[in-house]
C-alpha cells in the first residue's frame, strides 16, 4: 500500500482539492477492484466479526450456518470459497484440509483495514501467493506506528450481547524508542447461543410452523496476538507476530422435521501461527522482503450417537494441520512510470488424522507447493497497467497407498485503468486473469469419497467498468462510484457426484459460466457546521449457471448464489454522536433443480441500527440487530437468530 | 497510568476465567433421550414391528397406536420381515470398523430374541417366500469381499449361495423379482435387468425380462401381489426419480415422476391407486410421498404435504399398509408417522427415542 501512494504522490498535486482520501483515491485508481472498509467504517457494520464486515462487500456470496460459533466462509463472484484467499497482514492463511478459511476465527478489535480485491492486490511488491487467489481478503491489523507522538497506545472494551454473549477485549501499544515497537491484544468470546427460531415444516409460510430453541449452539473463544517490530534503520525493520485462538463450540447441526433431540456434535480448536517479515527499501529504485511463517492447526471433533455402536456411542476425530511458509519479493524500479517485480514462495502442509471409529485407511499425505512470480506494472497520472505471470509447481507425499499427481500451471493476468479525462477522477479499467483452484486434502483424501487423480480446477475472469471519484463539490466530502461487468467461467469444477445414498465420489466434471455486475458507491455529505451524513450502498447482479454438460441443472443457477444482492448504510455524525442504519438483501436463492419449488429459498432484507456516543475517555455503543425481527437462512436448515441487542463500552487507555 | 494498570489487570482476568470456569464441570451421569431412528416396519396379529437403528425392535398397538415393548436386537438393524410367526431383522452393523453379518429371530409369540443367524458380510434387505424361506441381500464390503444372494432354508436355518446377483428384489407367490446393475467408470448405472427366479424349484427363470430403457438408477422394486405388475424407482440422487410399472412378463405399462430417491411402493386395498415414499436426500427434510390414482392415470406429487400442510420429514426409510392405516418410518426425523390410507390425512406422529446415559464433560 504504501508503494502505492509513493508513485501516486507526485500526481495528487495536480487535482484541484487540497485533501482527497488516500483510501479512495486507491479504490478509484485500481485497475483490478478493490473494496476497502477502514477501523472507523468498520465501526458502523453493526459487525462481531470479519464476515459481518464482509456482507456489505459487492460480489461475494457468504455461507453464514448462524450463531456466534457457525462457520462462515466467503466466495466470490459465484467461484467458490476456496478460490478466496485471506491474507493476514501480508501473509495467506491456509487449510489444506477444506480449502475455506473460517471467517468467525478473527476478532475485529486489532484491525486496522479490510479490503476485498477481485483478481489480487493492485501492489505488485507482495508475495507470489497473493496472486494465486481468485481474489483476496486481506486484513491488515493496528500498524505498529513510531510518527506519533504518543509512544502508548491502548483500548479496553466490552461487549455485551443477547443470547449470553460476553466480549471482553483488551489492545495494548508500546513504542520504546524509536527502534522498538509491541503490540499485545487478546479477546475472549463467550455466548451459549440460545435463540428462538421460527421453523416452517415445508417451504412455504403457509406450511405448519413452530418456534423451537436452538441448543448444544455454545462457543467459548479466546484469540490473543501478540506483534514486535524492530526498525533496524529507517529502511529496514523486523516485524514478528505470534497468533494464537482456542475454541469449543457445540455444532448444532441443520434442522431435521420433528426431531427436536438435541446435537451431541462438539468441536474443540486451536490453531496457533507465527510470522516474520524482514522489509528492506534500499532505495527508490530496489527494495526487498522477505516471510517465514509456521502455522498449526489442531482440530478435535466430536459427537455422541447409538450409530458408533461400536465405540459405546461415541466418535472422536482428532486433525492436526502444519504449514511451513517461506517468501521473497523483490521489487525494482525500471524507469519512472515502470517497475517490476519477483518473488518466489515456497510451503509444505502435512495433515495428520486420528479417529477411534473413521480413516482407518488414511494416507497421511504431504504436500510441497513452489510458486515463482513475475509482475510488472506501468503508472503514470492517466494511465495503470499491470501484468503477472504466476508459475506454480505441486509435488505431493503419502505415507501409505497413492499420491495424487504432481502438478504445475502457468497463470497469467493483466490489467488496465485509465484516466478518460484530463482533469476528472474518471477511469475505465479492464482485468483478465487465468487462475486455478488446487483440490484439498479431503477433496482427494477423504476415506470412500476421495479422488487422487483429481485435477485442480481452472477459472478465467474478465473485468470491465468505470470508476469516478468526484472531489470538487464543496458539500460532498467523498464521492467514488464504481460499475463494473463482469465474466468468469470456471471448468474442471471439483463436485461430488453420488454412488449410492451414503456414497459420493469427486470428480473433475462441472462447469460454470458466471455473469453480473458489481455497483458500488460511497459518498459523504457534509450538513450544517460540522456534521456529515455517510453513505455507501452496493448491489450486485450474478448470473452464475451450471454448464456442466450433462447436467440435469444445465442452464440453472448454481446452488446458494442469489441473482441479487446488496447493501446499504447511512450515517450521521454530530459532535460526538454517531446513529446509523445498515441494511442488507439477497435475492432469491436455489439449492437444487428449479422445476422443483421445495428448492427455492426467499430472499431476505435484514436491517440493522447503531447509535454511539463518547465522553472523555469512554465511548459507547448500543446496537439493535435485524430490527424487524425477520427470521431467515442464508444455509437451508440453519436458521438464524432474529433481532438481538448489542452494547459495547470501551476506554481509551492512552495518556 | 496506574489506573490503566488497574483495568489491564481486571480485563485478562476477565477474558481468562471463562477458561477455567468452562474446564472445571463436574463429571456426571444423566439420562438424555436420543433419537432411535427407525428403519423398517413389518406387521402382523394388530402389531406394527418397529426396527430402529439403534438397535431396538419396538411394537406398535395398532389399535390405540401406543408403544410397546422394546427389545434389542444386533447392531445397526437395518431391513426386516416376518414369516410363520417369527420376525427376522438384519443387522448390518453399519458404522461399527466390523460389521456384523447376523439376522436376528424373534418370535413373536414371546416378542424375545431366540437366535441370531450367520450370514454374509454387511446385510441390507431380506424378504421370505410362502415356504418358509428367507432371502438375503448383502453388500460385503465394497471391495475384498462381494456382496451376495443367500437364502436361509425354512426349518434347517441353513445358508446357501445362491449365484445370482442382487441389487433389490420383491417376492410374490413363486416368483422372486430381482433388480440389478453394474457401476461404469463414471458411477453410473449399466447392464439393468430384472430377473425372475422361481423361489419353489430354487432356480433361475429369466435372466431379463425388460427390453425397454431404463433411465437413471434402479432403486428399489415392489410388485403388486394380486395384478403381479412390477413397480421399479429409478433416482439420480439428485434430482426427482421416476417409477417405472412393467407387467409381469416385462412388458412396458407407463412411468410417472417421483420425489428425490423413491424407496417404497404400497398398494391400496382395492388395488386402484398406489403410493410411493420419496426417501428424500439424508439432512435436506425433503422425504414425501407420490399418489398415483390407476384408474384415472394421474399422478400427485408432494401428497402428504398436499394433505397435511407440512413436510413428511428426514429420510423416509419405509412404508407399510396395515389395515386401514399406512406407517412411515421416517429414518432422521426419528418418527413413525400414521397416516389414513384412504385419505393420506395423519393420524399421528410417534417419536420414537431411546433413554440413554449421557456423560457431560
């Protein structure tokens, strides 16, 4: 990012307006999209955790199972979610188990910045995983900061919610000196998750219906993170950062007619990671940086049902992740406009399995992934255009029976933004990116269903759309609009196709043709003497079809992808006061054949308030979530819970 | 500062002691009840035999519709029938690292468990023939060891192979009528026959009497036992299946559209109309029923939701007609639904649910 405003900053003298967000500029400049959510913005989502904040993105499908402890991914433009990568300040979180990152994991109190790119970040100077996505989430936490002035930095706050939630939560900051720097923030979250639901027995709200409790629906989360830079010199710093979460939760399960026992299903987790980045900006020509990261991910699932009968009723599956991950990027400065870049990544994932009643034939695999990466990018005032070419090389280990294939692809994009007019923010821009989607360890492991010769799948996207940033209107404080078409077709789709009732196998065979367009807005106004009303509003329209030949759902849209979505919210800011409203919609949604009505799901609108207020030191938040209390699924048969309240008091703790 | 200090120290208290207070419950024993998860009905003297997957045969009052005696069989029981009095159930051991292979007896007279038979690994569907004789389907293991087609001889409970191979299979009067295909490459079915073997002279009759094309997957088969028509579902596991109806001697009749999965085909009295159980997909809620009226030839879709306004529930594993009355087990939703047969209006929902020790950690 910071690359970014470096080459940029020559050009900002030229527009008329004094002060133009930086933030903006780099949403109206990029030439593949990026959306960009700021701590403050953050602030008014009504959101607990990072997929709240990702729902009022355009373009994403979010797969929410409800509640506190639910899993949440997040897929976009109709690819899948283990096409979206999420890169933790500069670095890729990994399951190579699923292939989906679970959003709920990360706590919001220590980050900074959200950003959601189509294709990948515009900064050519990262790591080569960033360009292996189909786009990227990336979170970038509290930097740790030396310009100002006060060498402590700290917030303590507390949530409460319905339901039991407890959010207690603690960021401390501690410069030394200008070499050192810490940061330490921990949270815990603690809900038991009991909320009514209204279950309709069939699919219509004619049907029979009946308010149940949702139960075993507990979690009980601790996160904590702790981060150290030493700025060797002023252009070269050490930044490590050890992360750690510990989970149990009750996994509710969907909702099955008239059965109202209670799930027996637990899941303990723990993952814990460690990171080092070495940055050297050796001069405005050369810079280069270096990662290492360790992650292990420990997973323990359990449940109690008469079908173990062999086990006493009892099935217990323990997973154990690790990753090994090393990076270098190298940036270079050509001639002015033009610079390039490489950077090669290589890591290694082994998963370990044991279970007392499953994966007696487990295979215990291993896989070494190598990535090389070259990418080049020409910018000037009027013109950005960008290129990459992604090299990838799979090799992969069993302990016992067959190894899937090693692989390699070459993938390429490119990209374009240009400025239209001389003297206003308006550009059109153009992306094209080739990317692939590797299969998982459960994908080609899992016991029965697995598929070694799986190939990965394969997608392509094109881009096309307009941005305008409009910043001369003196009543308008922000003004970016962007639209932009958009096509991608992904072929080789890994699905499971069925044996029998209990037996699926996964296959390379689906194929689906996505088509929409991403409309985003935000604008701020300013009223009266210093207030502001903030405003910003999406809508996506996704036609993603299944165009797998054969296929009795040819021509149909793909499970769970509504044709529309969006979002909007309006804020007003007085003095110290804050009140907002945020609403969210989604269309109507598919799970199976259309000709078949039982597989339609309603669309929904879920509309949100806040009010904030601070005094002093203290700052307080009130929240009243989904107010009209509509009952809705965003996964069929994982109700959601209906209005709920929120209160967060927090205290500033710096001098 | 100090005050900062204060609060920092009062927070991670906070934040850890839900850690411990979570850690530090009591090991306890309480009873807790568990679906039962029915399988298979068969009845017989005003009873209605429940076999539940975990483990337990139940008996039914037709009459005042109340639960019995419950009784434990082997594990994971699966298909059932009675035959002279006694009821036999197999026992697949489903999610057991070994499975079992035995069919339990009981007789009926006592409603307890005299013996259990030996079988081949992995049995799933077992039907008996006017003689006495059981015949069993089993799946092995889906590798080393094949599946097979035995028949447990009357009075002898001897076990013998019978060379013929078996997907689903109905017997009425002589005949047994058998369901089978090959897997391709590609999991799809192949090679569909229906073959006819003679249960009196213990041979086989036809190897195929079909010669029309069989779409999607055969998936189960039930003949009318007065007309000897041949009702066979087919299903893709994903999609609504079909129900194809072949006269006796293989000769096409007509086909209608099922639900997803249809599992179960059973008669009305006076042989006007049928109704056929959609098995639905495990976890999608989506299990129901088709009424096809003979006379008119029409065919209603979602039946019991038609005529209930709800949904039949999680995977409807079988059906039966007993009198005036039809049962449905309904395998997730762990319930026996009691419907009147003549107007598919319910009678009522049985939850069937087994105490069991739960220990709270």
């Amino acid at each position: 990012m910071a690359n970014e405003y470096q080459a940029d900053s020559l050009h900002t003298r030229k527009l008329k307006t004094l002060t133009v967000n930086g933030q903006r500029l780099q949403v109206a400049r990029a030439a593949m999209p990026v959306q960009i959510f700021s701590e403050k913005e953050i602030a008014t989502l009504n959101a607990v955790n990072v997929i709240d904040v990702a729902k009022y993105f355009s373009g994403v499908i979010i797969k929410d199972y409800g509640g506190i402890g639910g899993m949440k991914t997040v897929s976009l433009r109709g690819m899948g979610a283990q096409y979206t990568g999420v890169s933790y300040d500069g670095v890729m979180m990994s399951d190579i188990q699923s292939g989906q990152i679970d959003l709920g994991r990360f706590s919001l109190d220590n980050i900074a910045e959200i950003s959601l790119s189509n294709g990948q970040p515009n900064d050519i100077f990262q790591s080569a995983r960033m360009f292996s996505s189909g786009g990227v989430l990336c979170l970038k936490t509290k930097l740790l900061d030396y310009d100002k002035n006060k060498s402590f930095e700290g917030k303590a706050s507390f949530k409460a919610g319905s339901f039991g939630f407890l959010n207690p939560s603690l960021f401390i900051a501690k410069n030394f000196g200008k070499k050192w720097a810490f940061n330490l923030s921990t949270d815990a979250q603690i809900a038991n998750g009991k909320y009514t639901f209204l279950q309709y027995y069939g699919s219509s709200t004619d049907n029979l219906s009946a308010e149940l409790k949702r139960t075993n629906t507990d979690i009980t989360s601790i996160r904590s993170e702790i981060n150290g830079l030493y700025r060797i010199n002023e252009k070269e710093s050490i930044a490590l950062k050890s992360n750690f979460f510990g989970s149990e939760r009750g996994l509710p399960g969907s909702i099955t007619f008239y059965n109202t026992n209670d799930s027996q299903q637990r899941l303990k987790d723990r993952t814990f990671f460690t990171q080092i980045h070495y940055l050297n900006k050796v001069s405005d020509k050369f810079q280069h940086q270096y990662f290492a990261k360790f992650n292990l991910s420990d997973n323990h699932y359990s449940d109690v049902d008469t079908k173990y009968s062999s086990t006493n009723s009892i099935l217990n599956d323990h997973y154990l992740q690790k990753e090994y991950y090393v990076s270098a990027s190298f940036q270079y400065k050509l001639l002015e406009p033009l610079f390039i870049s490489a950077s090669t990544d290589w890591w290694y994932n082994d998963l370990t399995i044991n279970s007392n009643v499953n994966f007696k034939d487990f295979n215990y695999p291993t896989r070494n992934t190598g990535l090389a990466n070259i990418a080049a990018k020409y910018l000037t005032e009027r013109l950005t255009l960008g290129a990459n070419l992604l090299y990838t090389l799979t090799r992969e280990n069993v302990r016992t029976g067959v190894a899937s294939p090693d692989r390699d692809k070459l993938s390429p994009s490119v990209s374009v933004s240009y400025k239209l007019l001389e003297d206003k923010e308006f550009r059109i821009r153009a992306f094209y990116k080739n990317i692939y989607r590797l299969p998982t360890f459960n994908d080609l492991y899992y016991q029965e269903m697995g598929n070694k010769n799986l190939r990965p799948e394969d997608a392509n996207q094109y881009n096309i759309g307009f941005t305008y940033l409009e910043n001369e209107i003196p009543f308008l404080s922000e003004f970016v609009f962007s639209i932009d078409g958009f096509y991608n077709r992904v072929t080789d789709k890994i699905i499971a196709i069925p044996r029998d009732m209990f037996h699926w196998s996964m296959t390379n065979k689906g194929n689906v043709e996505i088509k929409g367009l991403d409309v985003n807005l935000k604008m701020n106004i300013k009223a009266g003497k210093s207030d502001l009303i903030k405003t910003k509003a999406n809508y996506s329209l996704q036609s993603a079809k299944d165009a797998t030949v054969g296929s009795d759902n040819f021509g149909e849209q793909i499970p769970y992808t509504p044709v529309h979505s969006g979002s909007g919210s309006i804020s007003y800011e007085h003095g110290k006061w804050e009140a907002g409203y945020n609403m969210i919609f989604s269309g109507v949604r598919w799970i199976g054949q259309m000709t078949d009505k039982t597989n339609k799901m309603n669309g929904y609108a879920i509309h949100s308030i806040f009010v904030s207020t601070s005094y002093k030191r203290w700052k307080v938040n009130a929240e009243i979530i989904d107010l009209f209390n509509t009952q809705y699924e965003v996964v069929k048969f994982y109700p959601m819970p209906r209005r709920n309240f929120r209160i967060t008091l927090s205290m500033d703790l710096g001098k | 500062m100090k005050t900062t200090k204060i609060i920092t120290t009062l927070l991670l208290t906070a934040l850890y002691a839900p850690i411990f207070i979570s850690c530090n419950s009591k090991n306890e024993v309480e009873k807790v009840s568990t679906p039962s998860s029915p399988r298979s009905l068969t009845a017989a003297n005003g009873k209605v035999y429940i076999v539940q997957y975990d483990g337990h045969v139940t008996q039914l009052d037709t009459t005042n519709l109340s639960l019995g005696q419950t009784i434990t069989v082997g594990a994971n029981p699966d298909a059932s029938v009675i035959v002279n009095n006694k009821l036999y159930v197999v026992n697949t051991g489903g999610m057991a690292t070994v499975k079992d292979s035995t069919i339990s007896v009981i007789d009926l007279s006592t409603f307890k468990e005299t013996k259990k038979i030996k079988v081949n690994l992995n049995p799933a569907d077992i039907k008996a023939d006017s003689y006495g004789d059981l015949y069993v389907v089993s799946n092995g293991n889906y590798g080393s060891i094949p599946g097979k087609f035995q028949r447990i001889e009357a009075t002898t409970d001897r076990v013998t192979d019978i060379a013929v191979a078996v997907k689903n299979f109905d017997i009425v009067g002589d005949n047994a009528y058998i369901s089978n295909f090959e897997y391709d490459a590609t999991w799809a079915a192949a090679n569909k026959t229906l073959a006819i073997y003679d249960v009196k002279n213990e041979k086989l009759v036809n190897a195929n009497i079909i010669t029309t094309e069989i779409i999607k997957t055969p998936y189960c088969i039930d003949v009318n036992p007065v007309t000897k028509d041949i009702y066979l579902g087919v299903t893709d596991y994903i999609n609504n299946g079909k129900m194809y109806c072949f006269k006796q001697d293989g000769t096409y009749k007509f086909e209608f559209t099922t639900g997803l999965n249809p599992s179960k085909t059973v008669f009305s009295k006076d042989n006007n109309s049928l109704i056929v159980l959609n098995e639905g997909k495990y976890e999608a809620n989506n299990a129901g029923l088709n009424l096809y009226n003979l006379t008119t030839s029409t065919n209603t879709e979602n039946y019991f939701l038609l005529k209930n306004n709800r949904g039949l529930g999680d995977t409807g594993q079988d059906m039966i007609r007993y009198g005036s009355k039809i049962y449905i087990a309904v395998y997730k939703s762990s319930i026996v639904e009691v419907i009147n047969a003549n107007t598919g209006v319910t009678i009522k929902t049985i939850p069937m649910v087994t105490l069991t020790d739960k220990v709270t950690k």
